[in-house]
C-alpha cells in the first residue's frame, strides 16, 4: 500500500496538496522529486516483517520510480518492490508492465519524459486530469479535487508515456499450464491458490486475515493456517450477522485465535459518511459493504499493517450467483461473469483499496494472483457453475473438499453487508430522510446520474460534500443498475 502523485509540468505546489490529501495512504514517509519538468511523489506505509522499510519508490540515478503494489517477479531477487519496476523498465523500456507479476500503479521519471502503467485488473487505482495544460496523477480521485476538473480513471491494463501516450498491454508476466480434465483444473487451483498465499506471506509481514465466514475468507485463512500455524484472523459483524457462526466454526475447526469486533446501528450512524468520503462511490450496495469493511479496518490496524482476505474470487471463479443466473442461456451467464471482472477495478476493488488506505493498512489477494487469474480463465463455464442450482465457484469448492466442514464449503453466497447484517439498518436510516418522490424528482433533471433507489440519493447526497464536480459523478461504477431491486428480493427470501 502506497499513495502516488504527480505533475507533468511545472508543479505550483500542488503534488504537495495531492499527497497531503490521501496522506492515511503512506503515514510513514514522504518521497518527491522533481526532474526535467516531471514531478512524481511517494507516501509510504511500512507494512513491517521483512519487507524494506522504503520499497515504493527508488532512483537508480538516471530514472526514477514510484510504486502503490507489490511485485512477485521471481528475478526480484533482494531488490525492492519499486527497484523491481525499475529494473524491468531498464530491460524492456515502457514495454516493462506486460512483463509485471503483481498488482501495480506506478510512474516512471525518465530524461523529462513520464510513464504511468496500470495492472490490467485495476486492483491498485490510478486517477488523471489537466490543470493548465499540465498532465496530473494520484492514486485517489479526491487528490485531484481543486486541482483538475477533467478527472478520469486511468484505465487498467494501459502504459502511458508522454511521448506515445496511452498504449494498452496484454500480460506477458506467468504462464499458467493447460489441463485436459477436470481432475486435473481441480489440482491446478489448489496448487496455484496455495502458491499465491505463501508468495504473500513469504516476507512475514502478513499479520492476520480478514475472515467474514464465507467461503473466500475461509479458504484464506486455511491456506494461510497450513503455511504459518499461529496465524490469527479478525471478524467484524452485528448482533444476528449470518457470517458469525460460520467464522467461528471455521476457527474452531482449525484451532486459530480469533479476534471479534460486534457493532451497531450507533458506529453505521458514524461511519458512514467517512465511508462515503474514503470510498469515493454512493452506489448502493458498495456503500452497504464499505461500513463492515471501514469499521474491520479500524479494528485490524492497531494488530497488524498487513492482511489477506479472499476478494476476487467471486469474480475469477463465478461466484455471483444473483447477478449471472439472471442469464437465459449459456452464452448470456459467461457475458454477465465477463462483465464483472470488467468492472471489479471500480466496484469491489475499489471498496477494498480505499476502506485500507484509509486505515493505513494492506491488504494481499491470493484470488487475484497473476497465476490465478491466468488460469482462471482458462476453466469452462460448466467448472465454475454447477448444477441445477447454478451452484457457483464449484471447482474452488471441489479443489479444497475436505479441508474444512462441508457446510463452509457447500454455503451459498452472502454479500458481505447481507452476511453482517449492515444492509437491513441503512436501508431503514435512507427512508427516514428521502422520499420516494425526492428520488422520481431527482431523475427526471438532466445531467444527473440514474439513480435506483431512495439509499443511493441518499448517499448521492453526501458524495457531493466531497466531489462537487460532474466529473466525479461519471468515475463511480456500477455492477448492475437493477442491482438494488435485486438485493431487496434476495433479502425478502432469507
């Protein structure tokens, strides 16, 4: 975890108010530097264990970088995570982020030229707009309030150098094996999944995992059990949260020391308007996920800097059921997946790097390991969805059978604020203040983003205090705009 910024152009003193913005991003040191009209700065967070304490940005003398990711290239050898992008860039000039295994946002520094890349998923964020002609970067949207009016997402899976502009790249960084059976994918996905746990855990700063009870979490913290034993995990939740008894089985079941945080309709009151801020969303139901996940980190942050957690898996492995069993036919249900790796970087990913970085702690995905994802891929449809029930991530489930009690293995999918029990309160708190009629009024003006429920007006309303400008409007994703109405059946089913 690191926050970047930067200034193509003479810099008036505003990377200093960029950086001074997201400063929870990196509390720990502040690098800039200025060269040749190419102004690029650092914010630091040391996550401890073995890792260097400054391993997000280096100078080789000639060129230099700054780095919000982590780098699994097996040639990283001692280096730093930064000295690793540098070498690459060295090597193989701005073709470097194809060669990249991690997930990156970065800059590069370069004789008055600069360089930006983005890992093709978008776990790591990137925003960019022009002040006075000037190119501007960071890693949060809000540094760039004030500042530039055009702000836009830098796209995932692009390099950017001033000199060709914007090129977009297919990773060339793992090759991942073909497999003729099923027998075989299943081995494949347990032996990649183990894999990418202990690369993450290899530096001994993971200090924990985030477990809510689902399978995602649950898997993690088995694989993390079987590399490291006194490995301890943390669970956040509500007085009749679905989550609790399942994480508690599942620590009971392994023998972990098991950390509980119970909250109520007092800290939603509080949070939620932080939240909103952090998180840089109002759509509904990342809003309702961004409450357990704020108050987690909160709880985490004075334990340990770094953590695993299970995301990613819903979208690699199909794992959304609500969404792509709306699907009529088979070629329909691999759309709506498809759809929603596509929009990860700026729904869940984005709740997961904002609701971290506003505690000042990392977060390591296994799921979304380059090997992993690769491979992922490669697996049909019929692998990952199962059955009449359209039981979804079943060679996952498959691959880990008897690793933990079937009924954590055979759940069925909880959203997160579902599983916790947030979703059912700020629904309520929402109706209290905005009508109905409020929301009808408010989508018939043109130029106003399609909202879907009373709750996203209402959270609308409190993203405004933040980012004024249409601009930030147009940056906040969506999984489904139907999604809502969604959420509401499924609940009236539990």
């Amino acid at each position: 975890m690191a926050g970047i910024a930067g200034i193509l152009g003479t810099d008036n003193g505003e990377l200093a108010q960029m950086l001074d913005k997201m400063r929870y991003r990196g509390p720990h040191e502040t690098w800039t530097n200025r060269e040749q009209g190419v102004n690029i700065g650092c914010l630091e967070l040391n996550v401890g264990g073995d890792v260097k304490p400054v391993s997000h940005h280096a100078s080789d003398g000639k060129r230099d970088v700054t780095l919000d990711g982590r780098v699994y290239n097996p040639e990283k050898g001692s280096m730093s995570d930064a000295e690793a992008v540098l070498h690459l860039y060295d090597k193989y000039g701005v073709g470097f982020a194809k060669k990249l295994d991690g997930d990156f946002a970065c800059a590069i520094s370069d004789g008055g030229q600069m360089i930006l890349a983005r890992d093709w998923v978008g776990i790591k964020p990137l925003y960019y707009g022009h002040s006075d002609g000037r190119l501007c970067f960071a890693s949060e949207a809000k540094a760039l309030v004030g500042i530039a009016d055009d702000v836009k997402e830098f796209p995932p899976g692009y390099v950017y150098s001033s000199e060709l502009g914007f090129q977009r790249f297919k990773s060339e960084a793992v090759e991942t094996p073909e497999f003729e059976n099923y027998e075989q994918g299943k081995k494949v996905v347990r032996e990649l999944l183990m894999e990418a746990v202990e690369k993450r855990m290899k530096d001994n700063a993971v200090g924990g995992v985030l477990l809510s009870g689902g399978l995602d979490s649950s898997l993690i913290i088995y694989m993390a059990h079987e590399i490291k034993a006194d490995i301890e995990c943390f669970t956040v939740s509500m007085e009749g949260g679905q989550d609790l008894p399942l994480a508690k089985d599942v620590t009971k079941y392994l023998g972990i020391k098991h950390h509980i945080l119970m909250f109520g309709e007092k800290e939603i009151k509080e949070i939620l308007p932080l939240a909103i801020h952090h998180q840089e969303m109002y759509e509904e139901s990342c809003v309702h996920g961004a409450i357990a996940n704020f108050i987690a980190g909160r709880f985490v942050s004075p334990h340990t800097k770094c953590v695993l957690t299970g995301e990613g898996a819903d979208e690699f492995f199909a794992g959304y059921d609500g969404q792509f069993r709306q699907g009529s036919n088979p070629e329909e249900v691999a759309s709506i997946v498809d759809r929603l790796i596509n929009v990860a970087h700026n729904t869940a990913l984005q709740r997961l790097d904002r609701l971290n970085a506003a505690n000042s702690y990392e977060s390591r995905t296994p799921f979304l390991d380059s090997k992993v994802m690769d491979f992922s891929m490669k697996i049909p449809m019929k692998h990952k969805i199962h059955g009449e029930e359209q039981s979804g991530k079943w060679i996952v489930r498959q691959a880990f059978e008897g690793c933990l009690p079937e009924h954590i293995i055979y759940q069925t999918k909880r959203f997160f604020a579902q599983g916790s029990g947030v979703a059912y309160i700020m629904r309520a708190q929402a109706e209290k203040e905005i009508s109905q009629s409020e929301l009808e009024e408010f989508n018939k003006v043109e130029g106003h983003p399609y909202l879907s429920s009373v709750e996203e007006l209402y959270y609308y309303r409190i993203f405004k205090k933040t980012f004024p400008k249409p601009a930030f409007d147009r940056l906040v994703g969506r999984w489904d705009p139907l999604r809502p109405a969604f959420f509401r059946e499924l609940e009236k089913a539990v």
